[in-house]
C-alpha cells in the first residue's frame, strides 16, 4: 500500500513539474509573441494613419476641382441648348439637390425644362410588372406604333416618349393635350409616377436616378428603368440616363445599360451627375445626342471618358 501511494505521489510530482515547466514556458512563448504583435500593431497604426492622410489630401483635390468644375461650368455649357426643351424624369432614388443643380445648368445652358415626371418605386417593382404594362397599353395614343418587345420598361418608355417627347424631324407634338393629360392621369392613378404641374413635351429627355438597385429583384428593377431610358432615346431627338457611381455597377440601371450594346449604341450614359464635373458632362451629352453621337462618361470603369470631346474657339 505504501508503495502504491508513493507511485501515485511521484506520478504527480511529475505532472506537476511538467505543468509547471509548461506554465513557464507558455508565459515566456506569450510574451514573445505579444511583444511581437505589439510590434505589428504599431506598425498597422502607422499605415493606417498614411493612407487616411493620403485619403483626406486626395478628398481635397476632388473637392477643389469639383468646386473649379462647378464654377466654370455654366460657361463651358452655355448656348450648348440655345432654345431647346429637356423634360425631366427622375426617379425616387435620385437626389434632390443634384436634380436642382442639373436643372439650373440645363437652364443656363439656354434650354428650358420643360416640366418633371417622378418615377415612383412601383414603376420598377416586379410585383407590379404586369399592372404597369396593362396600364401603358391601355394608354396607348391613337395612330402611335408600340414595340413589339412586351417588358413593362420598353412600353412604358413607348408611352412616355409618345406624349411626352417631340418628335425628331419635326420639332412637333406627337400626340394631343388630350392623350397626354389621359397618360400622365393614368400613370399618376396607377401609383407610378407623379407628373410637375403643366408638363409639356420636350426635344430632349434626361432621365436622373440614384445609386444601384436593391433588395429583391434587383437585377429587374435595373433593367425596367434602362429599357424605359433607351426607349425614350428611340422614340425622340435624344436622351441622357444619369446616375452616381453606383448606378454604373451590376444591379444599376447605367450598368445594365452598358452591358447592352444594342442600348449603348444610341443611349448616352453619365455615371458622376452627383458632382458637378458629372453635371457638365450631362449637359454636354445631351448636346452630343441632339448632334446625333452618344457616349459612356463618368468615373467608372466601364466609361470610356470623362466627358464628351469638347471643341475649342477657332478649332
């Protein structure tokens, strides 16, 4: 018996070295190591600290050349419109201050707007696809020609661009007062778009929406407000679609655009119209359409310039 307990008793003097011998390694391991990450720490610290430095000088070069843009902007474009009309179409996404600003520029460029139509959500929810291509069908003007494609966004653009956009030889109404009253009622008690009082059709359309789409059906959502757009180029002298950068990406309308080259062929795109270099280059581009060209500006990586070719005095 003596001798079992001090088999036992030496069995745990030797677990208890051992725990000690790993306590003291551990300790002296952990301190290394925690010497070590403080050393990292410090050195993420002081990278950390570089590039927001690096990123609060660059936010002020963007802030002094948006403040230059915008500053020279309104001689850059003036007489660009000399005696056009634009209609403004927004969507709820679209900023309010960069719709004003847009619509101050138009105005300087020698256009008058001609009136705002505000896309509701419901325009581009597919819950209510089908409601909204019944209702635009119903609405179709006497004598206008429908596409045969039957997504809600072609046909709704068919609508909208019959009553709401001039036509392009002519410079002339494409429907009556009667027909354009009953269109704007109808979408209005639909729930999908809200019109600005006394609308009138204008030569050009821009059509002003946020940032991408989310949540459910998003990828459908984008698509709806893009095929609208490119209908409404279709159906007048031109149309700009502008967005943030944002819109540019995936489930944006600008990108859905610019995946489609049938609709980036005759669509112009601007994907900065919430700064004001972005607003020039709309302005612009509503010029270059009415000349017959059309581009991608902006920003983003599927642009091809920042803004469209500007010819200098004498050139």
């Amino acid at each position: 018996m003596i001798s079992l307990r001090y088999h036992i008793v030496s069995i745990a003097a030797v677990f208890l070295a051992l725990a000690v011998g790993v306590v003291l390694g551990s300790t002296a391991l952990n301190g290394s190591l925690l010497s070590g990450l403080s050393d990292e720490k410090g050195k993420l610290a002081t990278q950390v600290s570089d590039l927001q430095a690096q990123r609060n000088e660059l936010n002020a070069r963007l802030s002094d050349a948006d403040a230059f843009a915008g500053s020279v902007g309104p001689k850059v474009v003036a007489g660009a419109l000399d005696r056009r009309s634009v209609v403004l179409i927004t969507t709820q996404e679209a900023n309010p201050a960069d719709r004003d600003a847009l619509r101050q520029l138009i105005e300087q460029s020698g256009a008058r707007v001609s009136g705002e139509l505000q896309l509701t959500d419901s325009f581009t929810d597919p819950v209510k696809a089908d409601q909204l291509r019944q209702v635009v069908t119903r609405l179709q003007p006497a004598g206008s020609t429908f596409p045969t494609a039957g997504d809600p966004g072609t046909l709704a653009g068919a609508l909208v661009g019959s009553v709401l956009l001039l036509n392009k030889d002519t410079a002339q109404p494409q429907s009556t007062t009667d027909e354009l009253a009953a269109a704007i009622a109808g979408l209005q008690d639909g729930g999908f778009a809200n019109a600005s009082p006394g609308i009138a059709p204008g030569q050009l359309a821009l059509v002003l929406t946020g940032g991408q789409a989310t949540g459910d059906g998003a990828g459908d959502k984008a698509a709806t407000l893009a095929r609208f757009a490119a209908q409404l180029d279709r159906s007048g002298a031109g149309t700009v679609l502008a967005g943030d950068p944002a819109s540019a990406e995936g489930t944006g309308a600008i990108g859905f655009v610019r995946a489609d080259t049938s609709a980036t062929s005759i669509l112009s795109t601007v994907d900065n119209a919430n700064t004001a270099a972005g607003r020039v280059s709309t302005v612009l581009a509503l010029k270059e359409q009415l000349d017959g060209g059309t581009g991608r500006y902006g920003i983003a990586g599927n642009a091809q310039s920042p803004a469209p070719g500007v010819a200098q005095p004498g050139s």
